[in-house]
C-alpha cells in the first residue's frame, strides 16, 4: 500500500513537469500568433473567421458524443468497447464535417457576405481529422502517457502557427487563419496514430448504455456551455459588424485563450489520475483543492497584473491602431480572475460520473450568460465583456459552490476561499498600483506591466503565507515536488 501513493505521486509530478513543459511551450507559440498574425492582418480578416468560428464550433460539439472522456474515466474498458467508442466517433466526425459544408451557403447569406462559404468549408474540414485522431488520444491518456501527449501538443501548435503566418505573410489574407487550425489537425492525427497501439477491427455503430449515457450527458454540457463561450461572437458580428469584433477577438485571444490552454492540459492530466482515486474521498479533496491552490497562485496574479496595464500590454503588443481592445481586454481579465478555478470543477463531475448534474449546471450557466450578453450588446463589444465579468460574479459562482458542495467530497467553503483570497490580493495590487508616482504606471512601456506583475504576485504570496490553509497546500506541493525529485 506504501508504495502506490509514492508511485502516483510520481507519476503526477513528472506527467505536471511534462505538461507545464509543453504548455509553456504551446501557449509562448499562440502568444507568439496572436501578435504576429496581429501585425500581418487587419481586423475585418480576424471578424471574417471568428463569424464562422461559433458555427463550427457548435457543430464539433457533437465531434466525438463525449466518448472520448468516457474512455478515460472508466476503470474497465474492453477492446469491444473500444472499437464500439472508435466507429462511433469516426461516424460522428463524418457527419458534423458534412453538416458544416452543407451550412456553408446558409451562412454566407445569414452575413450578407459571400466570402463565408469557403471560409466554412475550410474550418469544418478539421472535425473529421479530430474525430479519427480521438481514441489514440485518449488512449494515450488513460495508460497516463503524458510526455507524448506533450510532444504532440507542441508539434501541432506549432505547425499551426508555421502555417498561418507564412500564409499571412503570402498575402492570404483571413485564408490564413483557415489554413493554420487544418495543417495543426493534419499533423495531429499523424501524430496520433503514429504511437498508437490500438488497431480498429470491423466497423460497429452501437455502443454500450453506460458508456453513451456518460457521453451523452457531457456532450449536452458541452453543447448548452457553448452558447456562453461563443455566442458573443455572434451578436457582435452580426449587430456591430466585424472590425469590433475583430478587436474583441484578439482580447479574448489574448487573454482568455491561454486560460483555456491552461485548464485543458490540465484536465487531461487530472481526470485520469482522479479517477482512479474517485472512491478514496478525502484524497480526491486534498488532491484537488492542493492543485487548485497551486493553479490559482500561478495564474489570477498574472491576470490581474494584465489586467491592470490593459492599455500599455496592448500597446506593446499590437501598436497604436489596436488601442480600442484595451477595455474589453480589462473587463475580460475581471472575468479571468475567477476563471482558473471555476473551469476545474468540471474535474469533480466527470471524474465520479456525475455528468447528468454537470448538465443541468451546464444550462444555468448557459442561460445567465447569454442573458448577461443580450444586456451588454446595447454598449457594443465592451458592454458584452462587461455584462460577461458581472454577471459570473453574481449569478455564476455562488450557485457553482452550492452545487459543488452537494455533490461533495470538495465543499462550497473551499472553492469561495480560494477565489475569495485571490480575489481579495488583486484588489489590493491595484490600489497599491495606483497610490505609486504617475511616472511609474503611465507610458506604455515594459516597466509598468512588470511593476505590476511584481505588486501582484508578493501580495498574493503574503496572503497565501498568511492563511492556513492556502499555507499548508503551498508549502505540501513544495515538498511533494522536491520529495519526488530525491
């Protein structure tokens, strides 16, 4: 028994290393992309592909019908059920990839612009790459093979970028912002079934109950979660045409973004190591809430930080005629300060196959967010930013620790403590931020932004220090990473 707690630790502490490691990697690529494609485009280019981008992403929903997760999280799978999981998700693939060629027309004409129709077609070409690459994946999840996942992350972003900005730099215009996500898919697959072990026998388009119920719940998360991700981009597309929109994208590119290149690594290393502890309840709590102590000590300071200097960070990045982003970008990063932690409940669901309770969450959470949308469109991009930071603060969090809570092990208490307490640092690096000299926190240069990030980051230290419990979760990662290594 002694020895498989250390062997879990071991094996979470260099699947962590390696996942930081690759997403480190990953996220400097898309930051990279952000600012180039941003002096290689114009705005109408990034408007143009992120009107599409809501519709194919509502359409991948249906990609793989959660199989993909299910085959990560159950503690038995067969090979029966793992080419039942295959088929079905390759038929699936298949057919959302056909679903988007034949909208194509419908959306060209829902924007009055026939350049949509080959830009449609390109972004849903992918869906079916995504779905025949999905059992390797997740394959290579389940058996805990985090250091090829890592090198497939990197190899695909990078891929991705190479090819958006050589053709961006070809003069193709929003072709290239098309061409970047197919050639990262192109490459992920490859990848993918390169170090596959699992080989399909005879197709089979029937799945076992348990199996489609888990996916079926998860995929009508997933499917009510995406109008609060994406209708934004929709309305202000359609009602305040695509040069706002493209300077909301690249706020939310900027900085919400990498939040989710964050969380999704993340997750693929957790669920799978939670899973195997869902029985064992006061570990799952200790686990994860230690995790969250560390994810939000790395993260909410930064954000704050961006979110202070929105103006000048803008300015270093994309240069003066990008400016307007600025406020969106500061009412996106409020939003940001809560999101590290609120996205790594979904680990508590998934993993003990409470996905039916994730659902209906999934269509609260949808219906207060697209409200709080319809609300701010009256005050362009900026209003929907500011609508999206509000309402999460007073409609979204407090409900999501009731829920947490009753579904247990981890309570209300511990997710609002942790939010609470970085919450509490930002606001007060910001007062801190404006009682210094004018000469230091004006101009947009690099100083202000890493005076900042400074303030941010010793004050949410100071707390963390002060309080027991972020105290205790703090120095146990320290001495689980450094017990590891010896």
């Amino acid at each position: 028994m002694s020895a498989e707690p250390l062997q879990f630790g071991r094996i979470a502490l260099r699947g962590g290393l390696l996942t930081v490691i690759a997403q480190a990697i990953k996220i400097g690529v898309q930051f990279l992309s952000v600012v180039v494609l941003a002096r290689l485009l114009v705005p109408e280019d990034f408007g143009l592909v992120a009107s599409v981008s809501p519709i194919v992403a509502f359409v991948a929903l249906f990609q793989n019908l959660g199989l993909q997760q299910a085959v990560v999280q159950r503690k038995e799978i067969t090979q029966r059920q793992l080419n039942q999981v295959f088929w079905m998700s390759a038929a699936a693939g298949l057919v959302t990839t056909m679903i988007v060629i034949a909208l194509a027309p419908a959306v060209a004409a829902y924007y009055g612009d026939g350049r949509m129709v080959g830009i449609t077609i390109g972004a849903g070409l992918p869906l079916l790459l995504g779905s025949l690459a999905a059992m390797p994946l997740s394959l290579m999840n389940r058996h805990l093979q985090f250091g090829q996942l890592a090198i497939n992350d990197v190899v695909t972003a990078i891929a991705g970028f190479g090819t958006a900005a050589f053709a961006a730099y070809a003069g193709m215009g929003y072709w290239s912002l098309v061409l970047g996500p197919a050639a990262s898919a192109v490459v992920g697959l490859l990848a993918a079934w390169r170090v596959a072990r699992f080989r399909p026998d005879k197709p089979v388009l029937r799945i076992d109950r348990d199996i489609m119920s888990f996916g079926a719940n998860l995929t009508g998360f997933n499917l009510v979660n995406f109008f609060s991700r994406n209708l934004d981009n929709i309305l202000i597309g359609k009602f305040s045409g695509a040069i706002e929109l493209g300077y909301y994208d690249r706020a939310y590119k900027l900085l919400l973004f990498p939040l989710q290149n964050i969380n999704q690594p993340l997750t693929r290393l957790m669920i799978p190591l939670l899973s195997r502890i869902q029985d064992d309840k006061k570990r799952f709590r200790d686990i994860y809430m230690q995790t969250n102590w560390v994810l939000a000590a790395v993260t909410v300071p930064a954000i704050a930080a961006l979110t202070l200097t929105s103006t000048q960070v803008v300015g270093i990045l994309f240069g003066e005629r990008w400016l307007p982003v600025a406020p969106i970008f500061a009412w996106l990063g409020i939003a940001g300060l809560i999101q590290p932690i609120s996205s790594t409940t979904g680990w508590i669901f998934i993993c003990q196959d409470r996905t039916k309770t994730m659902f209906r969450w999934g269509i609260y959470s949808s219906v207060t967010t697209v409200v709080s949308f319809v609300v701010g469109l009256q005050w362009g991009a900026v209003g929907v930013a500011a609508a999206y930071a509000i309402s999460g603060y007073i409609l979204r969090v407090p409900v999501l620790a009731v829920l947490v809570h009753r579904i247990g092990p981890v309570t209300a208490m511990d997710v609002l403590l942790v939010q609470g307490l970085f919450i509490v640092s930002a606001l007060l690096a910001w007062g801190a931020y404006f009682s210094l000299p004018l000469s230091l926190t004006t101009g947009a240069d690099l100083r202000s932004v890493i005076l900042a990030l400074v303030l941010n980051y010793a004050i949410a230290l100071a707390l963390m220090l002060l309080l027991p419990r972020s105290r205790q979760a703090l120095f146990g990662a320290l001495a689980k990473v450094t017990g590891n290594i010896r």
